[in-house]
C-alpha cells in the first residue's frame, strides 16, 4: 500500500455510495479517477448503476480537499485482438485481398492481418510523486483545518480521461494486496 497525505480533487456520492478521488497524471494531460465504493461489497451496484454521463459529471463535482489516501500498488495489462470487431464496425475489407491500400504503397497490395489493441497501467507512488510535488505548491499557501481519511482497501473501479474529460480508458481492481 502506498500512503500519500496531500491536496487531492475529491467528492462523495450519497446516493450511489462512492467515494472519488482524482490522480493527476504527471504531464497533467491526463487523470485518474478512482471510484470507492463505500461497502466492501458494493462494486457490482456501482458498475450496474453508474453511466457513462454520470462519469463525466462527477469531474465537476469534485472540490480540493485534504485527503490522507491508503492506496495499493497496482499493474494491469490487457490485450485485445480487434480484427472481428473492426470488420463488424463496417471495416471487414481491410482484412481481405480486396483491400485498397494505394495511398500507402504503390502497387496497392497490402492487407491488414491483425488489429492488437495493448493497454497497460502501473500505478505506483513514482507515478503519483511527481503529481504531489506539484500539487504541494498549492497546499503550502492553504490553511488546512482538517483531512478525509480514504482507504482503497477493497475493490474499486477507475477510469483514465483527458483533462476535457474524454474517457479513455475504465478499469476495476479486484484482488486488494
């Protein structure tokens, strides 16, 4: 588990029963926002309950607070093949003899074979360092009279969105070490 004490973008969700909190992204074109639910047990009602609209709203609803944050290392790595879903989304050519790649080479003979989708994620507290010495700045010229303690102690789901809040990617950890 790592353990971060800082200024973090925070909000909880009375009605479906989660805590979020944002991880900025080093280069800070990018976020994490980890979504808690509140029961130990409660991620398959906040997955079955959650849409893609509410997503983005819970952005906006976020304030900085101070928050002392338990949060465990983890790495995902997931490989997709997309070459039937590419050929159901109206791609199926590509694949195949009858292909027209001219712009790319001359003679035009070129087929796709495999489409390999990669995504990977290694959240660490070197991936979040970089963030708090950024974020420190803001809290040395704040009065903090209080913390929220947030332990990511059971399962919990997450996404990875733009600073303009285009979801990229939306993952769930399951097993807490």
């Amino acid at each position: 588990m790592m353990y971060l004490e800082r200024d973090f973008q925070y909000y909880h969700d009375s009605v479906l029963n989660f805590t979020a909190i944002e991880i900025p992204y080093k280069n800070h074109a990018f976020k994490m926002i980890i979504l808690l639910p509140d029961a130990k047990d409660g991620l398959n009602n906040l997955e079955n309950n959650i849409s893609k609209f509410k997503l983005h709203d819970i952005s906006k609803k976020m304030s900085q607070r101070y928050l002392s944050v338990r949060l465990p290392r983890f790495k995902i790595e997931q490989s997709l093949q997309l070459d039937e879903t590419l050929s159901n989304l109206g791609c199926p050519t590509m694949f195949s003899q009858a292909a027209n790649f001219s712009n790319i080479v001359e003679d035009g003979k070129l087929k796709v074979s495999k489409v390999l989708h990669k995504a990977y994620i290694d959240v660490d507290e070197y991936g979040t360092e970089a963030a708090a010495v950024t974020t420190a700045i803001q809290y040395q010229q704040q009065c903090v009279m209080s913390f929220i303690d947030v332990n990511v102690d059971h399962p919990f789901m997450f996404f990875i969105s733009t600073r303009c809040n285009s979801i990229l990617f939306v993952g769930r950890m399951t097993k807490i070490d």
